[in-house]
C-alpha cells in the first residue's frame, strides 16, 4: 500500500503552500538586513548554511522574509522530522507552559521528564532492564555517556572512529575526527581518546564487514588493550562523516568483541536516531542490541532534548547527583518530546522515512547512471546522500559539492554539505515532505549537476 505524505496542515505545522517560489533573488532585501546585522552581532564562528531570514516553516518547505518559498531538504540538520510547528507539539508545548516553565528536574521533579525516560526505555533496542538520563544537546549526552561508561567499567580509555562527529564540546572534539572546522586551534583535547578504522565501502577497496571489523578490533587490542577500554562509540550511520553506512557485519562484529571484553558498545544515534533511516534507530538495521544509546535532534520536534538510555547496571552506576543539569530535561522540552514521539507512531512517519528513502535512493542512482561526477549514492530511509568525486580518479571533489550546494540554495533548495574531504551532499527532509516537493528539489540538484 502506497502511503499518502501527511501535510503541512495536519503534521508538519502551519498551513503553508507547499511550493517552490522565489519572489527574489536569495537573499533578498530583508534577509540581507539581517545578515548584516549579524554580521555586527553574532561571533563569527557561528556560520549559516543558506543567508535567509525564516519567518515560517511547515510540511516540506521554509518561508523567508522577501516571501521566498524554499524546499527543505536539510530539516535544520534532522531535527524537524515531525516537521516545523507540528500541532501535536504546539498543543503540548502550550499546555506545559500554561502550567510552568522550569523548575529544575534534580531539585522538584515532574511527571514529562519520567514519561520520557518510560518512553526511550520503551523504544530502544533490547528487553533488558534500561535507566535513561535526560540532556540538552547531543554533545552533552555523548559526554554524558563516556562519563558513565568509565565509572562502571573503572576505565578510562574511549575508542571513536575515522570520519566521526560526535559534537563540538572539548572532549567530544577529541572524538570528532574532522579538523576543519570541528577541531582546528581549539585543543589541547580530553585525553584517552583513540581512533579506530572505519567501515567505508566505497574508500575500502572490497573489504567486507567482517574483515573492516578484524582491522578495527586488531588496532584497538594492540594500540589500546581491551584491559585499559572503557568505551566505543559509533554512529550506526555517520552524520557529517559523509552518511556513510558500514558494510554489513562490521557493527554486529564490533558489539561482539565489546561484550567480550568488558567494553561498553555506545551507539550515537543523534542524526540517526527517531525514525530517520525508517526505522526507530538506526542500530536495528543490523540487529544490534547497543549497552548505551544517545539521543537528540529528532526527539523533540525542535526542542533542545537529548538521552542517554542504556543497561540499568551500567546507567545505576553513577553516584546520585553526579548526572543532571540546571535545564537537562526541561518540562517543556519533554512535553515536547512526547507528542512528537506520538507522532512518529501515529501518523505514519516511520514509514513515510522508507517511502522518502525510495524515492531519493532511486532519483540520485538514475542520476548517477548518467553523471559520473556522483561516485556513491547510500544512505537508509530520509537519510541519504550522494558523494562527488573526479571521475577519472575518483578524489573527492569538493569545489564541485560547494558550487552544487550553492545552486540549490539560489534556487530555492536547501541541501547540507558534509564529509571529511568536504564533497559529500546530503537529504534530510522532513518526514512531513511531499513526494512532489522531494521530487522537484531533486530536479534542482540534476540542473545544478548540468551546469557545474
């Protein structure tokens, strides 16, 4: 059965016309005043992907102040899956702010907070006994996560991988790889961090699951030892690594070993997390049953949330006060977080991420059938994406990835550039898209090919 999108009016927010249309030039006038002004007001370090002024956003588009109506392929990097001012969470966001706004989940405690934590230990792989811990942002619970599981193991030594994101905090910029602009003159970084080979099957010449696997666990026991591991952390899919999806095998491989010696499998599921790839996470794709997982972006509907939900006996471990945060599980935050949840049961969305994944997966393999300049399209559910390259050597072509990415956005696309060589474009839409919109933002993306 072929699954109607849901529309911006009953899922994704405000009743927007879903078009394309530009009314001028990106940016315009007004958003160009605002550029301006922060350019005067905001540091510089903090960039835009696209220079607009958003006034709304719903369904599968973001409206700016010039009246320019752009298809939105990058859901403000994955977080609007239920889509921009979903009614389930404006309903619930309002009805919590109604009753209060804070008061500190460590000092007076709330109901929202708990359902949340009922919920994720609910969802997340497994049928063990699970504890979640609420957060603000993904980086903290991946902080939060390392800090766990070196307290129940008693060791300090934490292993990521090649082409890892993991956050921007200082010791996840230990567990980011990319230099540029995650980590460069920002150190000295936390220190026992390890990096481990990754599964990358377009770069790995053939290597299979099992034997990217062997490579990884044979670095780790000879440059780290098992005996000084607390910790590995992966992203089932990696976000700004460039989507890149191990080959089949690698994963449950890594799990094993971990299981084996004591070390405590964490599973980023930040981007990938909240039926993103067409499933709840990403993990279940490969059958994986993670220790830990960590949570945010997608939970929340646009709310600052994040979790880490993990094995009761690992998250019990810490010490009473020794996790929290002034803001960590806010009320309105979790209000939120429930109703969208809600959402992705009830209207359809897990599946509407498989029938998006249908559509990119095929539209960007029709075109890299025509266009060699597209070395691998991958990706699962409304999370794929499509690497550049030069055909006759295949090195990555970033120039070409930036001139793409910036044709869209003159036309009324929005796309997000990723990877570590800088060459990587990937699809986020929200889950709430229509498949006419998806469609013609990818009818850009074939123009824009033509004229690079």
């Amino acid at each position: 059965m072929t699954l109607v999108a849901p529309t911006a009016t009953t899922v994704g927010g405000p009743a927007l016309p879903q078009e394309r249309r530009l009314v001028t030039s990106i940016p315009g006038p007004r958003s160009q005043e605002l550029m301006a002004r922060k350019a005067e007001a905001v540091a510089a370090g903090v960039g835009t992907t696209i220079p607009v002024s958003v006034v709304a956003a719903g369904g599968g588009v973001i409206v700016d102040a010039d009246g320019n109506s752009i298809i939105d392929l990058g859901s403000g990097i994955a977080v609007t899956g239920v889509g921009n001012s979903n009614p389930r969470v404006v309903e619930a966001v309002t009805a919590q702010l109604n009753a209060f706004t804070h008061t500190c989940f460590t000092v007076a405690p709330y109901d929202g907070y708990v359902s949340v934590a009922e919920k994720l230990n609910e969802l997340t792989p497994g049928d063990h006994a699970k504890r979640s811990a609420l957060f603000n942002s993904g980086a903290e619970a991946v902080e939060n996560a390392v800090k766990i599981a070196r307290h129940y193991t008693k060791k300090q030594a934490v292993v990521a991988f090649d082409h890892a994101y993991h956050g921007r905090t200082n010791l996840t910029m230990g567990l980011t790889a990319k230099n540029i602009p995650y980590k460069s003159g920002f150190g000295p970084f936390a220190p026992e961090v390890y990096r481990a080979p990754l599964s990358y099957p377009f770069r790995d010449g053939g290597l299979s699951g099992a034997e990217a696997a062997a490579r990884a666990i044979l670095q780790i026991e000879k440059q780290v030892g098992a005996e000084n591991l607390a910790a590995i952390i992966i992203e089932p899919i990696q976000g700004e690594g460039g989507f890149i999806v191990p080959a089949p095998g690698f994963l449950p491989a890594l799990v094993k070993w971990a299981n084996e010696n004591d070390v405590v499998f964490i599973a980023d599921e930040v981007q990938t997390g909240f039926g993103r790839t067409g499933a709840w996470f990403a993990s279940e794709h490969e059958g994986i049953v993670p220790d830990v997982i960590v949570t945010a972006k997608g939970i929340a509907g646009g709310l600052p949330l994040s979790a880490v939900t993990g094995r009761a006996e690992i998250m019990d471990s810490a010490m009473a006060g020794g996790l929290g945060g002034t803001y960590a599980g806010s009320p309105i935050a979790c209000a939120a977080a429930l109703a969208a949840i809600e959402s992705y049961r009830e209207d359809g969305l897990i599946e509407r991420a498989r029938e998006i994944g249908t559509v990119l997966i095929g539209r960007l393999n029709a075109l890299r059938t025509a266009d060699a300049r597209i070395g691998d399209v991958r990706g699962r559910g409304a999370m794929v994406a499509i690497e550049l390259v030069d055909p006759a050597t295949g090195a990555p072509d970033a120039a070409l990835t930036g001139k793409l990415a910036a044709y869209a956005a003159q036309h009324g696309v929005l796309v997000l550039t990723c990877g570590t060589y800088g060459n990587v474009i990937r699809f986020l839409p929200p889950l709430t898209i229509s498949d006419e919109l998806l469609i013609e933002g990818l009818g850009v993306i074939a123009e824009g090919l033509k004229q690079a």
